[in-house]
C-alpha cells in the first residue's frame, strides 16, 4: 500500500532502517569485525534512529492522537525504550560474543518494530486522521525531515573476496 503524504517521511525513514538491519546481518555474515558493527551500529543510532524515535514521538504520542490509538502508541513507545535500553547496554559491553547476540537481537527487533508500524500503527493512524490533520502532520514532518546519511568509511557489509561487490 502506498503510504500518505503525512507519514510518507517516516516511511522513508524505515526504508533507511531496513537497510541498516541489512548490513548488520551481512556484517555478522561475512564476518567482519563485531567491535567495527558495534560502533557502526551506536553510529547511526546517534545520528539517525534516536532521531526518527524523536520525531515519532513528538509528532505521534499527542493527547489527540493518544485518545484513539493509545495501545499502539504505547506499543511504540515501549520498543523506543527497549531500543534505548540495549544500545546502553551495548555502549558497555566488552565481550565478543554478548556484542553478537545483542546487535542480532536488535537487528530482529528493529526489523519487527518497523513492520509492526508499517502494517499497524500508520494503516491505522491514516484511517483516523481526518483531511485536515493529515495534511498539516505531513507538513509539519516533511519540514523537520532530514536525509539520513548511513556512510561509512569501510562497507564492512560487502563481501571482501567475492564477485558480487
Ligand atoms: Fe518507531
Ligand atoms: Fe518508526
């Protein structure tokens, strides 16, 4: 389904997501430094999913919103804090193989809380949110989108040796 112009930013947002639980699950694949996926992962955490949670929070989790669609708000704001809480945990941890099962854990996370939003919450929120309020959330989240950068100086998501890259 297409999605409407007041979420569509959002939207394009989770494409960016989608991509990034790409390349953990590549990087994990080829065996690339966990250590380097690990500050590549609190990398865009920093720069761009904290920032999208932010805005999904500031212009979605509003009283009048909240009177309608409360339990799948809540829904989204309980996985914004447990994103929160595992990249606090990750920050800390030192050993191989707990770095591992947390960025696989949050990769599976991710994953499903953007389908969850995709096929939930926005389908949702585009049936209740009437012509006039529609229009001016897509106003308001395509003045404060940004285009999220997820560069890094090694694509440690390629295949070093393979014939594909
Ligand atoms: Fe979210
Ligand atoms: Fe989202």
């Amino acid at each position: 389904m297409k999605r409407s112009y007041a979420l569509e930013t959002l939207s394009w947002e989770h494409h960016n997501g989608l991509v990034l639980v790409f390349r953990l699950e590549q990087g994990m694949q080829f065996d690339a430094s966990v250590e380097e996926i690990k500050r590549y992962l609190l990398h865009v955490w920093q720069t761009a999913l904290l920032i999208h949670i932010d805005l999904e929070e500031k212009y979605l989790m509003v009283p009048e919103y909240l009177r309608d669609l409360k339990d799948y708000l809540q829904q989204m704001q309980g996985d914004h804090q447990i994103f929160a809480e595992m990249m606090k945990k990750l920050n800390k941890m030192k050993s191989e193989q707990e770095i591992r099962n947390l960025i696989q854990q949050f990769s599976e996370k991710l994953k499903t809380h953007i389908r969850f939003e995709e096929r939930e919450l926005f389908p949702a929120f585009e049936k209740m949110l009437t012509r006039v309020e529609a229009k001016q959330l897509g106003e308001k989240l395509h003045e404060v989108h940004k285009p999220i950068d997820l560069s890094w100086p090694n694509e440690f998501w390629k295949r070093k040796n393979g014939s594909e890259q």
